[in-house]
C-alpha cells in the first residue's frame, strides 16, 4: 500500500482513470475534558471507510481541531469536525462540569464520542457516541467519568478510587497505532489512542495532536482544569 496522511487542511488529487478505490481513516477533533469534579473529553469520531471508489479529480480534506482547554467553572467545549469524501467525522463531545463546586453539574456534551459523566449522576449525565463513530462517556456514579473513544464507553466514575480512565481507540489496519480515545477523569489514564489523562488540583493532560483524543478532566472544586481535545487526522491507502 501507498499512505497519505493529513495532520492539517489539503487536498488529495486522484489522477489515472476512474473505479480506483481507497481505504481510509476519517478523525474529528476531540473534545475537552470538564473542569472541577468533571468527566473526561469524548474522542473525536472515526470513520473507517473500505474499498471507497474515487474519481480522477481533487478532493478537499477538512482537518478538525481538539477543543480548547476545559476552565473550572466554566462549561467544556467540543473538537471541531473533520470532513473527507463527503464524509463527516463529528468532534468529541465536551466532558460534562460543575459551575459552582460540586452542586451544579452540567451533562457531557454529544459528539463523535460523548463526554463522561461529571460526580452527581442525575445531573452531570455522560454524552452520546454518533453510531458508528464514538461511544458515550461513562456515567458519572458519584465520581467523574472517562470520555468515550472510538472502541469503548469511557468507564463509569469511582467514588472509592477517584479514578476512571477514558474509553480506548482503535487500533486502525492494526498497524501499531490507535486513536480516537477518551480522557480520564480525576487520576484516571486517558484511553490508548492518545486520550489525555486526568488530573486533581492543576490543569489535566490534553488529548495528543492528530489523534483525536479526549482532553482528561479536572478535578478539584473550582480549581482543577480539564485538558484540550487533540486534533484529528485523516489517513488514506491504496494499493501502489
């Protein structure tokens, strides 16, 4: 096989005739994990696409970009989408977050993946996965919960552990490499597929660029900050 891979905006031009086919990895931007006792950013949307047929012409590649950092107090944002092929991979859903300490809690945010689930569950409820592309957040169950990723739920919050890592990617041809995973919440590992991890008291690690990995979440009230979202990528192959 021949690669291209796209890390920013561009355009593939298919030359030769037409009834060519490609496979390919479209990947949205992820979102942010939440800030204080928050649930970790969704992943990005993966659309693995097989045996596509293309044209003898350009195609333009939309790169979409992770979410900005996830501020305590303040409500978590979503990744931007990525479009290729008349494909939309949609942006990781933002983690759900607490506005005031641990009595106002806002649900995660809906995406390519959902954001997870944010310390009380009856409020901070986890975000929906686009079928096909992303899973939901983990729901929140007296702790924050880990963002979805591309091949699992973010897993459920833990009020003895504190700890809940963000759903795992995919491993795309097996390859060696996986995206689109969740953040972690709290202490919680962020998903393989460059999820970022959570953190207590200081800014939690950010989703790894062109992965589209989750940002991990904040934990402290009012002072523990979530991550970014990675930016996503798109990833093609043909037989050469």
């Amino acid at each position: 096989y021949k690669y291209h891979t796209f890390t920013s905006s561009g355009t593939f031009t298919v030359t030769g005739g037409a009834g060519q086919t490609i496979d390919s990895a479209i990947i949205a931007g992820g979102g942010a994990g939440g800030g204080s006792t928050a649930g970790g950013g969704g992943a990005g949307g993966f659309i693995e696409s097989n045996g596509y047929t293309v044209a003898a012409q350009n195609y333009t590649i939309t790169i979409g970009g992770g979410a900005g950092l996830g501020i305590a107090t303040q409500l978590s944002t979503s990744g931007s989408n990525t479009v290729a092929f008349g494909q939309t991979a949609i942006g990781g859903g933002g983690g759900s977050t607490s506005t005031n300490g641990s009595y106002t809690q806002h649900a995660g945010l809906s995406g390519g993946s959902g954001g997870g689930g944010s310390h009380y569950q009856a409020t901070g409820a986890p975000g929906a996965g686009t079928a096909g592309q992303g899973n939901a957040g983990g729901v929140a169950n007296g702790a924050g919960a880990g963002g979805g990723g591309k091949g699992a739920v973010g897993t459920a919050g833990n009020s003895t552990t504190y700890s809940s890592a963000g759903g795992v990617g995919l491993n795309w041809k097996s390859l060696g490499t996986f995206y689109a995973g969740g953040g972690g919440s709290s202490s919680g590992a962020g998903g393989n597929g460059g999820g970022g991890a959570g953190n207590g008291n200081a800014y939690a690690v950010s989703g790894t660029v062109n992965t589209g990995g989750g940002g991990g979440a904040g934990w402290g009230y009012h002072s523990g900050n979530g991550g970014g979202g990675g930016s996503g990528i798109v990833i093609i192959r043909y037989v050469a």
